[in-house]
C-alpha cells in the first residue's frame, strides 16, 4: 500500500522518515549520547517492563500493594489514570526506537498498544470519563500516533485517525482545551498535551486541520503576559 504524504508540515509537522533516527548511532553521537546514556535507558526500560500488569498495562493504584510495598498514607494511585499512565511508559520505548514489530522490548509495547487499543470507544476516546481524565486522551493519541510512525503499521492508523478526531471533537472553536467536549472553558496544560498529539499525528502522516493548530496558538497567547509568562487560565495566572 501507498504511503500518506505528509501535508502541512510548515503547521508542525515532521516527516516519519525522523522516527528512523531514533536507534541510529550518528544521531546518539550528535546528541550527546554514549554507551553509558544507553544502558541507563535500557535498564530503565526493563523496569518499567518488570512493572507492566499481564493484560499490558501500568496500573496506578495496585501496582505497589502487588510488590508488597506498604500504602503510602492517601497516596494510593488512582485506577481512573491507569490509560495516562500506560501510554507514558509506552512512549518511553517508542522514543527509544522500540515498536511492536522490532527491538528487544516488542513484546512489551504490543502488549500496551492492545490495552490501549481494547479501550478505545466508538467516539474514538481513551481513558476519558469526565473531568481531568481528559489527560488519558491526550497522552494516549499521543502513544498511538507514535506507535504508528516509529512501525509504520497500518493496522494502526486507524484507531490513531480515530483519537486524533476526538481531540479535534472536543476542542472549543478557534481556541483550546479543557475537561471536557467544547466546554468553552480552556487551559493550558490540557491544551499543551492536546497540541503534543495533534502534532503527533500529523508527523506521522495523519491528516490535521491547520485550524486546530491555529485556534491553540490563539489560546496559548491569550493565556501569555507582557513578560512571557503563560498561565493556566488567565494571562500568568495560576500554577
């Protein structure tokens, strides 16, 4: 099968031919990397691959009572972040090179894609109910898009078109987002992780509306100071 062009690029995007980078020896060198940087990343991944659950994903809250580690007063982790979570690991070994398809962690990451991929919802959502768990979404677009452009596996694409059209689904009209589904209310965190897998998927080759980058950049100003200071709501306002 053909290949997408990759369309907009000037909007953000980057060409998936970049993912080839990610496990070649000159762009570690150029970047400051050594043997020693590599085996730090490749025993930290193997953590994280001791810790993943047998149904492939990372979960919040059980995850230390299974190890036998003792509650830590109220933090007990949070079951309603395990997509979030999950999909953050995951991009720990995409960013390494690693897919479902090559690399010694595959196993690992085909386990997570299938998690992720078995929770997504005919409005193409993940891990989203209401309120702050639109974070899951984000950052599980995110995973996928990636997931997509490190494999190039078009068995992919589509749950990765489908959340790319959730995110766009819930952004308000030529701004950002928040909570929710066009809430008219934005933030920038959420906006930030919105943006991050907007351009996700464009870089590997996901059709996205220029507008959506455009209404996001309209927030992000409005939310920014004379001195350059973004907030969270408000012009340099809030955490």
């Amino acid at each position: 099968a053909r290949r997408p062009e990759v369309k907009g690029q000037e909007a953000g995007g980057a060409s998936p031919a970049a993912y080839a980078q990610r496990r070649s020896k000159s762009a570690l060198a150029r970047e400051g990397g050594s043997r020693g940087t590599e085996s730090a990343v490749t025993a930290a991944l193997g953590w994280l691959q001791r810790a993943q659950s047998p149904d492939g994903k990372w979960d919040c809250d059980n995850w230390a009572h299974s190890k036998g580690h003792p509650r830590d007063g109220d933090n007990f982790g949070d079951a309603r972040y395990d997509a979030g979570v999950t999909s953050l690991a995951l991009l720990a070994f995409l960013g390494n090179g690693h897919s479902h398809r090559v690399g010694a962690f595959r196993g690992t990451v085909k386990k997570s894609l299938t998690w992720l991929r078995r929770g997504q919802k005919a409005n193409g959502s993940i891990g989203f109910e209401s309120g702050e768990t639109m974070y899951n979404h984000a950052i599980a677009t995110l995973a996928l898009c990636e997931a997509y452009g490190v494999s190039r596996d078009f068995s992919l694409r589509r749950s990765a078109e489908q959340a790319i059209k959730f995110c766009l689904d819930a952004q308000n009209p030529n701004l950002g987002w928040q909570y929710g589904v066009k809430t008219g209310k934005n933030d920038t965190s959420i906006t930030g992780w919105m943006l991050m897998a907007l351009k996700g998927g464009k870089a590997a080759g996901i059709e996205v509306p220029d507008a959506a980058f455009s209404g996001a950049v309209r927030w992000l100003k409005r939310a920014t100071d004379s001195k350059g200071r973004a907030g969270y709501s408000m012009p340099g306002g809030g955490s």
